[in-house]
C-alpha cells in the first residue's frame, strides 16, 4: 500500500470496487471530495475551520453583547428605540424599548 502525503490528516480515503483510492471524505463536515492532491485537501481543511471559528466568534459576540445590555446608559447618548437582547436562559431574541 503506498503513502499518503501530509495533507491526508482529518480525511478518510474512500475506495472503489478494485480497492484503489478514488477520493477523500472530510471528517469534519462529511463533505465528499474527488480531488485528493495535496493542495485540495489543505483548502478543503483550512475552510472547515474557518467556518468553525466563524460559528464560534458569532456565539461568542452574542453572549457579549447580552452580558453588556444590563449596563446602563448614559444621558448625553442617543437610546436607540429597539434593540435586541438575548436573555442567559433563553436563546430567542427579545425586543425592547428604553424609556427615557
């Protein structure tokens, strides 16, 4: 059996019916791919964890930008009329008008 080369780390080779290599299958997001060159499977690698990283950041920001609603505003800065608040308890969003 020959050697993979570096970029094989995280895919698993699918074979066909002669038992040779005829793609690679993601084992991050199940994606599928015909091409298996090296430079192919590094694209494929670097944007699965872009994606994660993008879902991670957006989770992130939400859980900041609810912890920062409970702080109060000061009087010489415009209230905007709704702003949307995530509760720690609930993931649905919440609009609400401040009342000056």
């Amino acid at each position: 059996m020959g050697k993979f080369h570096e970029n094989w780390d995280g895919f698993i080779p699918l074979r066909d019916s002669n038992n040779k290599v005829c793609g690679a299958e993601c084992q991050g997001c199940k994606k599928r791919l015909v091409k298996r060159d090296s430079d192919t499977l590094l694209n494929h690698k670097n944007y699965c964890k872009r994606t994660k990283n993008v879902e991670a950041l957006q989770t992130r920001d939400v859980n900041v930008q609810s912890s920062d609603s409970n702080a109060l505003l000061p009087r010489s800065e415009p209230v905007d009329d709704s702003q949307e608040v995530e509760t720690s308890n609930r993931t649905s969003l919440y609009a609400f008008k401040l009342i000056t």
